[in-house]
C-alpha cells in the first residue's frame, strides 16, 4: 500500500499554488498507479483487493490500550516532524498549532480518524496528518485549520458543483458495512482545478 501511496506523492498540481491552471492528464495519473502497482508483491496486491471488496478489514482490533498508545506515538512523532529540518512538511501543520492552540487538528476524534486511515501505524498517521494540513493550507487558507470545513467555506462555485453530483456518498454499505462514496464522471470540469479538488475534502 506504501507504494500506492507515493505514486499519489508525485501529483502535486492539485496542491502546489503556482500550477492551480494546470490541466492534470488522467493517463498519466493511471500510468503512475499502474507502475506502482506492478511493484507491490502478489500477496500485498491480494491484500489490497480484499480490503477494496470489504472481503476482510486490515485494522487491527481497537483496544482502549491500543488507542492510547497510538495517540501518545502520534504525537511524539508530530512533535518530531516539527523540527526545523522537516519545515516544508510541517508548514500547515506549525500555522495551525500558532495560530489556533484550539484547533480541532489537536482533538482526539480527529487524530483517530488519521491512525485509522493509516491502520493505526502513528508515524505514517504523522505524515497523512501533517500533508492533510498543507492541503487545507494550499486551498482554502489558514481559517481551515481552526475548525473542520463546512459548504460554507468553499463559495457559490464550488456549492454548484458539489450540487452537480460528480462525488456521492451513496445510501447503502457494502458488505462490511463501510459507506460508499463515489464519483461520477466529469460532471465539474467547468470549475477551477481548485474548485474541484475542494470537494472530495469537504466530503
């Protein structure tokens, strides 16, 4: 899964400021997945698969004492991932501790959604945690890191093109009981590549 992850690394466009024009080839992002898939083992690519068609979860059982734990590592590889050498990682992240000491980014519902994402791992929960706050950064300022964003934060554009339909939550499960989200083809090409990326993190 590691390998997955970091074909999505090399997709900057949609977060780095100074490319916002770009158009982003789907092939090319296809080609990256397919590359890196071809390197993951026959074992990890059954896993994978698995996990996709709810056949089986990966996350380990939660235990209060594993909840626990995990948060403590959580935040002391934060706290290492702030040193000065990782600054470009942790710029999101040092806005919001600065500016907002209340932040939500600090509560713990949030930091478990990160572990969980990450199959509790604490120093991968870290670095998901850290990029999710440049994200919010990049697109929708340093007001997103105090509280969790709403509609509200993303304009009339961006609200016209949630209501197009492009991305769904749909009303079943499947069959381990996760919800489903999906998108429907290019139903927001009309919008501003900002626009749209806006909107699979508002959902």
């Amino acid at each position: 899964m590691d390998a997955l992850g970091s074909s999505m690394e090399n997709l900057t466009t949609a977060t780095n400021p100074s490319r916002r024009d770009e158009v982003v080839n789907p092939y090319e992002v296809d080609a990256l997945v397919a590359q890196e898939w071809k390197h993951l083992s026959w074992k990890d690519r059954t896993v994978i698969q698995e996990e996709i068609h709810g056949v089986r979860c990966l996350a380990p059982e939660e235990t209060p004492e594993l909840m626990e734990h995990s948060l403590q590592l959580l935040h002391q590889h934060l706290q290492r991932l702030r040193q000065p050498h990782n600054n470009l990682l942790a710029r999101g992240f040092e806005v919001a501790q600065s500016t907002f000491p209340d932040t939500y980014l600090n509560t713990r519902e949030t930091r478990l959604k990160f572990l969980r994402a990450e199959l509790m791992d604490p120093q991968k929960a870290a670095v998901r945690l850290l990029k999710f706050c440049n994200l919010l950064l990049d697109i929708f300022g340093p007001e997103s890191l105090q509280f969790p964003l709403t509609t509200k934060d993303i304009g009339v554009k961006g609200n016209e093109g949630l209501r197009a339909g492009q991305f769904q939550i749909l009303p079943c499960r499947d069959r381990s009981g996760r919800r489903v989200f999906t998108l429907v083809g290019n139903m927001t090409f009309f919008l501003p590549l900002m626009d749209r990326v806006s909107h699979p993190v508002i959902l």
